[in-house]
C-alpha cells in the first residue's frame, strides 16, 4: 500500500481558504459560490423578477407581461435560479387549466429590497449617467 504524501503548507493554507470562503462568503474569492448567487440576483433579468415580485404573487404569463422584452426561456430560467437559491417560492395549483404562482420567500424579500434600492437610484439618475455618457462619448470622438 502506498503512503499518502502530506499536504504542503501552501496547500493547506489554500484549501482552508477555500473552505472559509464556501462558509462565510467573499464573491472575490474567485470558486466561492456567493459568486452565482450574486449573478442570480444581479442578471438583468434577476433584478427585474425580484422587483416586480416585491409588489405581489405572480403567474408565469403576468411576470412575462411586466418584464418587457424577456424571453419564456429566460424567465424560466430566471426564475428556476432564483427558486434554487431560497429566493422564490413556485407554487403549483392541481386545477385545470393548470396553474402556477410565483412569490418571494422571506429571503428572497430581504434580497429585493435590496436590489430595488439600485434600481431606484438608477431611475433616479438615468439623466445624470445619460449626460456623462454623453461627454465620454464626445471626447473620445475629440481624441
């Protein structure tokens, strides 16, 4: 039988960093899984399913109809992200025709809030980000 070679001190220092970042989070450490989460929440169409959560309960097509331009797979997908990560509760009636609903969780309220905050700010200073775009746009065309 063959004897296992210890781990180095640099091995066992990355490993343990490995595992703190698992435990507690860091979306820095680059094989932390904070960092799919946070793609979840922060995709374009994430932030959008979970603002418009925050007014009520949903059905697929309604979620649809307020997310302007998103595609079915995409919600769907979305929407299957966001339920995996504890963030959406799809709730699923045996009616016919059949009948799902779609809600935030307590989690999923805490993160939304959040994100509606960002969403917020940027509705408020659309005219400002507009304008530096603006003057980004005109010196690079002066340079």
């Amino acid at each position: 039988m063959a004897e296992r070679k210890q781990p180095g001190r640099l091995a066992t220092k990355v490993a343990k960093a490995a595992r703190e970042a698992r435990e507690q989070g860091n979306v820095l450490v680059p094989m932390c899984p904070s960092r799919g989460v946070l793609e979840h929440v922060t995709s374009r169409w994430g932030v959008l399913v979970l603002v418009c959560l925050l007014e009520d309960t949903h059905r697929f097509s309604e979620l649809r109809r307020k997310v302007g331009g998103v595609s079915e797979k995409m919600l769907a997908q979305t929407l299957h992200a966001l339920e995996q990560d504890g963030f959406v509760l799809r709730e699923a009636y045996a009616v016919i025709p059949p009948r799902v609903d779609y809600s935030l969780t307590p989690l999923g309220r805490e993160v939304a809030e959040r994100v509606e905050s960002l969403v917020d700010w940027i509705e408020d200073n659309l005219a400002r980000v507009l304008e530096a775009r603006g003057e980004h746009a005109a010196d690079k065309e002066a340079s």
